[in-house]
C-alpha cells in the first residue's frame, strides 16, 4: 500500500475508482457534498465492482467535509461532473500543498487553468496539476453501490500544469494505476482530445424524443450512417480548433484505436465496436450530463476560445444555441468560456502558455 488517495466525486467514476483502489488494499477517502450518496456504500459495507474489474472494496473514509478528504493525500483524484469543477477548485486552492498532485479524471478543457487561477487568488503556492482528457474507467452505477466498469481502457492520454513536471506525475500516478497514462503535450491537446461531446451530443440531440420519451436505448444504437457523418463533421470542427491554437490532438476516431483498441470499419461499425460492448443508455432526461456537461463545459469553451482566434465553428455553434432551446438553458451564460479562463482577447500564443504554466489571478 502507498499512501492515500482522495476520490472527489461520489458517481460512476468516483466510486468505480474509489472501489477499485479499496480492493487494492489502498488507504482510500471518499468524498460527497452529499452524505445521502454514501448511504448504499455503508449499507452494502462498501462498493462492488463488476465487468472488467471485479470486487468488493470500502473507502476507510466517507465524508462531505472537503479537507477532510483532501489534507495530507498524496492523490487527489476529481471525479466529480464538470460542472462541479469551479466550485471544486475554488475550495482546493485554499486545500492543497505544493506536495500534493491533483488529477481531473476526467478534465474538461480549462479545468487546470481554472484551478491555477484560484491558487493565484489566494496567493498560494500551486500543486502539481494534471489532467486526462477521458476516465481510465468507462462504467455506470447498475445499482446501489455496483459498478459496472465496461473497459478499464488500455491508455489514456495525461497532461499537467506545468507541462515540464507530466513525466513526474504519470510517475507519482504508477503507484495507483499502473502504466496506463500516456504522455499527452499540455493541457490544451489533452483538453481538445476529450471526446465526450463528439460521441454524446449529436445522437442526444438528434433523436431528441426518444430522450423526452425516457426510452433509455442504447446511446450507440442512435448512431446512424447519417448521425455518423455529423459526429465526423463536429470532431472535424474541434480538430481544427486545435490546428488554430497551434497543438496537435488526436481525432474521435484515433480515439477509439487508443482506448478501445478499435481501427477498422464504417464511423458506424467503429462506434458499435467500441461502446456495444458497453450498451449504456441514452440520456432519460433534458437534465442528463450529455447536454449539462458536454454543452456548456465542451461546445461552448471550444467556440468561445475558436472566437479569440478568428475561427468560425458553425455546426458547434448551432448545437449549442438547438441545445439551449430545447433544454430551455442558456448554455453559453452558464459554461466555461475565453472570459471564465481569464483569457477573453487573447491570441493563440497566450493561451497556449496559460494551458501549459498557469493562468494568472483576476
């Protein structure tokens, strides 16, 4: 056993880490604004786990006090929705040590810099930050306390903040899951590389009454050769995003070799080889994460920053404002922006070195 890992989030990626690292026989805190969200793990005296990891493991601690679980962690794993992510870290900043290393499991694009900009507020010393652009975990809770993990992926790209120190943290990171994190550039490319709103909003969207219906079908089984051809042509608008910030990253289909070992067929036949497997369900809701996260902390932050460069992204553009009618949300007010990030005005150079070092203060 190392020492002890904090698990911020208490949903389906929380609790699967949370479980897996507690079957490791790892010192594990897990935390919850919520103290109803570990009623089933004491009932059920902690967390199984099912599919590609197996077992039964409890957190030696539950708690909804943040420094509990944080003060003296050796890892601190954010598991928690994107839309957490501000509150989360405007509460970090006053937690962490310069020792510690924070890692958004999954980030969203600006995670990091929003984090470093409350550590500047306080005039505190950052920690080590890193970021993936996906889970190690793709999973969903079946139940009380069950975790059904789908695939533990075979490499996930990571990235930190500062860019030079990623080689220490993937190292600092082996301890708690092995050699599975890849190096990734900076923050800007694993940021752009999350694929979620590609694969998640097109089909919500466009079978919008099936969800309205509740019908609960199989996300992957939306994807028609038509919706296809619209997740390709979103990705292609996210790629060249990154071309005018001046990062590589990889495309949704690169995606799909690298996590699920997927690389030959129709976009269809790919995108069944990588989640049938899984078969997760579409969004029952207009409340769901795929439009409350994958809209206001995805489309929105990559067309607010595509604005700072001069770049047009049109289908973005429109899934966001069809998203805010149908949704009755105002996305754009309520997201991650260019302004949020302290980088409203600015040009590709000084926001690539605010993703790779930090943004300053307001």
């Amino acid at each position: 056993m190392v020492g002890s890992i904090a698990i911020v989030g208490a949903g389906n990626v929380g609790q699967a880490i949370a479980g897996h690292m507690a079957t490791l026989g790892h010192d594990v805190r897990l935390f919850s604004r919520w103290d109803a969200d570990f009623d089933a793990v004491r009932a059920n005296r902690g967390i199984d786990l099912t599919g590609e990891v197996t077992g039964h493991g409890m957190p030696r601690v539950l708690t909804t006090d943040l420094a509990d679980a944080v003060t003296g962690a050796e890892v601190v794993v954010v598991a928690a929705p994107a839309f957490a992510h501000t509150y989360l870290s405007e509460h970090l900043a006053k937690l962490l040590e310069p020792e510690q290393l924070v890692l958004f499991q999954p980030s969203v694009l600006g995670s990091g810099v929003e984090l470093t900009r409350h550590f500047a507020r306080t005039g505190r010393t950052p920690c080590l930050i890193a970021e993936t652009a996906t889970s190690l975990y793709t999973c969903r809770l079946r139940g009380p306390a069950q975790v059904y993990v789908g695939a533990l992926k075979q490499a996930v790209h990571l990235a930190s903040i500062p860019s030079r120190s990623a080689d220490a943290a993937r190292e600092r990171l082996r301890p708690w899951f092995g050699d599975r994190y890849a190096e990734g550039g900076d923050t800007l490319s694993v940021g752009l590389a999350n694929c979620n709103a590609i694969y998640h909003v097109p089909p919500a969207v466009l079978n919008i009454k099936t969800v309205e219906d509740g019908v609960g079908l199989p996300q992957h089984t939306l994807v028609t050769p038509r919706v296809a051809e619209v997740i390709h042509e979103l990705d292609r608008e996210r790629l060249a995003l990154a071309d005018a910030l001046g990062v590589p990253t990889v495309s949704f289909w690169e995606f799909l070799r690298t996590a699920y070992g997927v690389a030959e067929g129709t976009h269809v036949e790919r995108i069944v080889q990588g989640y049938g497997r899984q078969a997760f369900p579409e969004p029952d809701s207009l409340a769901h994460r795929y439009f409350t996260e994958d809209i206001p902390f995805g489309l929105v932050i990559w067309s607010s920053l595509a604005q700072q460069v001069g770049l047009s992204l049109p289908l973005t553009d429109s899934f966001i404002r069809l998203s805010s009618v149908l949704c009755g949300r105002d996305w754009v007010a309520e997201g991650r922006t260019a302004d949020v990030l302290g980088l409203d005005g600015a040009d590709a150079t000084r926001i690539r070195a605010a993703f790779r070092d930090g943004a300053p203060g307001a």
